[in-house]
C-alpha cells in the first residue's frame, strides 16, 4: 500500500492565510493565523504518521566499560510495503545484540540490517511481517525553496508517541552537497523520521550528522535550530542499490588545495594523495581544475560540493589547466585512500618576493620575474634538510610543483610519500640547484631541537594579560609580548585548558613569562564556565579564544596547539584533556597540535580523517608506540601523526608548539 502527499483544504486555508500575517493584523487575525498553521502541520504529520515507525535498539555495549545497555529508540519510515524500513546510521553506532523496530500498532519486530549508506548516515532494515504497512511515496524530483516551512516527524517512547516539530527551510546543498537544513528542532528520536512541507509532501529523512566546524558528536547539534535531512529524491535514486544488499560509501578522490580557505578564488592543487584515484587519473600538483561533472568552478568550496554527491564506484568528468594547456579526465572515485603518514624536511620557511632578473630595479616587485616565492630562514638540526638546504635557498620547486607558499608546500609535505626520495630544485645565489633529499616522519620521537637564531631571546620582557570575549563567562589570560615589540617573529600559541578547580588563569600563568619568552611561544590559559566540568558547547569558545590573541599578535598560524597539564611529566588524565582533544579534532582549522595525557578518557567525538591542507599532530608523554593507548592507535589509522614526547617538560612542549611551523 503505497501513501501518495495531497493538498488538504486546512493546507489552502493557511497560505491564504500566510498574505494576511505579513499585513497589518489585528489580534483576532493573529489568533485565526496560529491556528490554522497549527492544523495545517497537525494534518500533514498525521498523513505519514502511518509510516513512522519506532527503532528499539536492545544489548548496545557502552563505550566506556563494555555494560551492556539499552539505548534511546529513534524513528524510521516505511519504504516498501514488503517489510523495507529506512532509519539512521545512530542505529548501528554501536554493537548491538539486536533491534526491533515498533509499528504504530505497537506491535515490535525484530529487525535485520540489509544496507548501509554510511555516506548519507542511512540504513536500511528488513522486517517479517503479516501487519499490512502503509510505505511512503519517494518522489523522483522536488521542489524546493529556501524559508518554506518544514515539518519533522518522529514517534518516541513505549508508546510509540507521535512527535512533531515545525521550522522553515534554511539551505539546500550542505555537509557538501548530500543535505538540506531545517531550523526546526529535533532530538535524536527524530533521526530517521521524514521531513515534510506544508502540503504534505516528502522532503527527506533526518540524519544525525556535523556541520561544517565540527561538534562533539553528531548528535550534538539536536535541539540547537540546526538539522539535516538527506533529500527524498535522492533516496529514491539510491534505494534499489540498499535493497541488493548494497553498501554505499562517500566517493574519495584525493586532491589537496593550495589555498586553505575554500571560499577563496582559486582551484589549484597543492598535492595528490598517494595511491588515490586523482594520481591514477593523472592529477598533479599545480593542476588548476576548471570543471567537473561539466559544472565550471572557480573556488574549492564548489569542487567540494560537486564531490560530495558522489558515491564510491561513480566516475566523475574532470578538466584541468596545466601549463597553459586545458585536459580532461575521467575518474572513478573510491571509498577509502591510504591514510596520511605526514612528513617533513625540517626547515623554517618565509614568503618573500624575489627576482632573478633586472638586479637593478629598486623595488624587487618591478623585476622581470618578480614573485612570491618561498625562501628557506632556518634548518633544523639534525633533520633531512641539514647539510641540504641552505639559509637563502629559494624553494623553486618539489617533485616538479611549484612552491610559491608555505603553506601548499606544507600540504605537499603532510601528503608525500614515506621513505621516497624527493627532488628539490632551489635558487642559491642565483644559480638553480637540484636537490635530492629523503624526508622524514613527523610521528615518532620527538624533535625537540630548534634552531640556532631561535634562542635568541628579546630584549622586552613579556607579561600575564587578562583576556576577554562579549558574551563569554569563561575566565582567561594570556602571556606575550607588548603590541609595539616588534622584535619576535615566527612565534607559536599554545593554549592551555584548566581543569575545573585548578585556579584562576592569571595565578597559574605567573610562572610562565620568562619561559614563553625564551622559548618564542604565547601561551593562554582558560577555564571552563563551570566549576565541575568543561561542556560541549565551550569547544567554541576555545576557538575564539584562540582566534582572538591571533588578532592581537603575530603568530605563525600553523604553530597553534591545544593542551592540558596531562600532557606534561607526571600530569594527571583529567577533564581538560578529554577536551582538549575534542577542540582539536573539531576545530582542526585553528589547531594544529594538540597535547595531552595518554591516559585521557577520549571525549565523544566523530573522528575524521586526517587532512593535509589542515593536519592535526598529537604529542604524547610516552616512550614508544608500546604505550599508546587504543584510541591512540584509532587515531594513527585516521592519518593523525603521534608524537612520543618521553618525559615532557614544559620547555619540550613549548619547543614542540614552535616546531609546529616547520616544513
């Protein structure tokens, strides 16, 4: 039996009524609009209430002790009359020993997994049953309009309660491209129920998933005026494929930006991944896409959204521009590229505009060949570069891609190849060079030997400053530099989050002046809102934290880390390192270290793949791969390179926060 969406009269009555609530309205009208809205939602719900049915999920083994439990039910939404119920990916988050799915008779019946659409954060279940299911009518096409309003569904409770929530269309096309977004607000009861309109048509199944920036857990964003659906339309395309048995998995191609801000004009590539479908395909860096799926782009968010729809096992046009010349490629994408083993050369690099020709111009910007280049400012001991490069050398190229910045250079870096040689030619004293130069793993023992000019110290003396943001409870402060000490540069920031009763940020900072200075590292401290624990919600309030001394100092954007006293010799596993970590993972555009014990209770976040445009390290107190902690060893399989840090100090730590610049 198939439920086919109708325009009620109530429905009719409410838009007429919509032209009357923009007017001048008096409170009798007001009234007669809130009503009608009320029933045009309550009558569209209860047409696909029919199809809404309970997920009961029995035996989930909790992450923390491995007890036994039962979760929270969620809803699910009948798609084939033949017993076919579509949910979310919450379901399986975790093992289970079974699940039962509850029919609005309240009748429960146990449920198998026939697919998943980890791409979408679907599955698909099968029941057995003589019950006669009412199945929803998937359209093959909608239409949309951003502000229409929107209607979740869901059942919750042993009652199978019905449960409904009203917002308005914000986006189409986010979490690149697979979702729509609603203001309404859900729970996660409603993950797996549809998502309608006013008129009662299907608009999409809502999943649990992140939006761009991060959260602590998928879940999270529930009750926060953000929620997505996965459109019907697309799963109507996609279901046959669920029905087989079918698993669907997110489309991987392998290609790295040059720029780190997608939004940016811009589309070359600072690196191909190793063993990915774009180096199979031909990809290389310094390629400018200008189209894919015949859509012209011009900025890496588009390549992103383009991409996002696509599945493992699809093939995707692809034109590019290399040296002047425009091709074309055909590429199938895959649903898994080797993970990252982030290397590095060991210098510290600046940008400068350089010349080789026209010595005698004034302004170096006038010369014939005038560029922004990347030019080498110090070696670090005892790593691959030394004895290599040289201070002055201008990097012209690696492995034929041109360096034009430090950090699509870095990216090429974080992407490379372990234990393959690679070729650098550079610009010494006006003479090109070719280099050939072996890098090494940024994972392992610490390097904690920095260069020479670095300990140098400067001659004012840095202080403790209080910091605060508009709307932020949080207690913080900072110490740095004065704002007219012009003489530090290639400075790092290390954040440090307080455990809750560890004390006011300026007391415990009172110690750290005279070494942040020597070591050429900003620190700040910050304490959580509350007294017993940090929340979720401060993970942003870390990142503003962090972006606001980035405004007040100059600071090597890639030399930011996030750590807790855990981190450090003899430090104690305590709340700020479990949030810690979830900072940096979910904030891995303002991070790019992070510190803490190995010991810590890991936080409740969706771990993602490592990236190289924006690569986290994790620095350890521990010896050897020998201690790492199992959730450690999760994070080496997402690309996420870890540091044994031995018996960690704070003047190592600090050494290590600066070293998060180099090359």
């Amino acid at each position: 039996m198939k439920l086919f969406s109708r325009q009620t009269a109530t429905s009719a009555c409410i838009l007429a009524l919509l032209a009357l609530h923009g007017a001048e309205q008096t409170h009798s009208q007001d009234v007669v609009y809130r009503g009608a809205m009320a029933n045009a939602v309550r009558d569209a719900a209860n047409r696909f209430l029919p199809s809404v049915v309970t997920v009961e999920i029995i035996g989930a083994v909790g992450q923390a002790d491995g007890e036994v439990e039962q979760d929270a039910p969620t809803s699910g939404i009948v798609v084939d009359d033949s017993g076919f119920i579509l949910a979310s990916s919450i379901v399986v988050r975790r093992p289970s020993a079974s699940i039962l799915v509850v029919l609005p008779d309240r009748t429960r019946h146990a449920a198998t997994v026939v697919a998943k659409d980890q791409h979408r954060e679907l599955i698909l279940l099968k029941i057995k049953t003589d019950k006669q299911l009412v199945a929803v009518d998937l359209p093959s096409k909608l239409d949309l309009r951003v502000g229409q309003t929107t209607i979740a569904v869901g059942r919750y409770g042993a009652d199978a309660s019905p449960i409904v929530s009203n917002g308005v269309l914000s986006a189409t096309q986010r979490l690149d491209g697979i979702a729509l977004q609603t203001d309404a607000r859900v729970s996660p009861a409603f993950y797996g129920g549809p998502l309608i309109d006013l008129a009662g048509n299907l608009l999409g199944v809502l999943v649990p998933a992140v939006a761009p920036g991060g959260a602590p857990d998928a879940t999270s964003w529930y009750d926060s005026g953000i929620a997505f659906a996965i459109p019907a339309d697309v799963i109507q395309r996609k279901l046959e494929r669920l029905k087989a048995g079918t698993d669907i998995n997110k489309g991987l191609i392998g290609i790295v930006p040059k720029t780190d801000d997608p939004l940016k004009a811009g589309t070359k590539l600072a690196a191909v991944r190793t063993r990915s479908p774009a180096e199979l395909g031909g990809l290389k860096p310094g390629d400018e896409i200008t189209s894919l799926a015949g859509q012209k782009v011009k900025r890496f968010q588009q390549i992103k959204q383009i991409l996002g729809s696509y599945d493992a096992g699809e093939t995707i046009s692809i034109e590019f521009a290399r040296d002047g010349k425009s091709q074309s490629v055909e590429i199938e994408l895959i649903d898994s590229i080797p993970p990252l083993q982030p290397q590095r050369l060991g210098f510290i690099a600046r940008e400068e505009t350089v010349t080789d020709k026209d010595d005698d111009a004034e302004d170096p910007k006038e010369g014939d060949d005038a560029k922004l280049s990347v030019v080498v400012d110090q070696i670090l001991p005892g790593s691959p570069a030394e004895g290599q490069l040289k201070g002055g050398d201008v990097i012209l190229n690696v492995n034929e891609a041109t360096a034009s910045d430090t950090q699509s250079l870095r990216s090429l870096m974080v992407a490379a190849e372990p234990g393959k040689v690679m070729t650098i030619q550079v610009l010494r004293d006006k003479e090109e060079k070719t280099i050939f130069v072996t890098p090494a793993s940024i994972a392992g023992p610490i390097a904690d030997e920095v260069p020479e000019a670095w300990e140098k110290q400067g001659e004012k003396e840095w202080k403790v400053s209080p910091l605060k943001l508009p709307d932020v409870s949080n207690a913080a402060a900072f110490v740095g530099p004065d704002d007219d000490d012009e003489s530090t540069e290639q400075l790092g920031l290390l954040v440090m989050l307080l455990n809750p009763g560890q004390g006011k940020p300026e007391k415990v900072l009172e110690s750290w002046p005279n070494l942040a200075r020597q070591h050429g590292v900003v620190v700040c401290a910050i304490a959580p809102a509350a007294d017993e624990r940090w929340r979720s919600k401060e993970i942003d309030v870390v990142s503003r934290f962090a972006g606001a001394i980035l405004k007040k100092v100059t600071i090597e954007e890639s030399a930011v880390a996030v750590a807790a006293s855990g981190a450090l010799d003899g430090g104690k596993a305590e709340a700020g390192d479990s949030m810690a970590l979830a900072v940096a993972i979910s904030a891995s555009e303002t991070f790019f270290g992070v510190a803490i014990s190995h010991e810590a209770r890991p936080p409740a976040v969706r771990l993602r793949e490592n990236e190289a445009d924006a690569s986290l390290q994790l620095l350890l107190p521990i010896k050897s791969a020998d201690d790492l902690p199992t959730w450690g060893t999760a994070l080496q399989k997402s690309g996420y390179p870890v540091v044994f840090g031995g018996a960690t100090d704070s003047q190592r730590l600090l050494k290590w926060v600066r070293l998060l610049q180099s090359i």
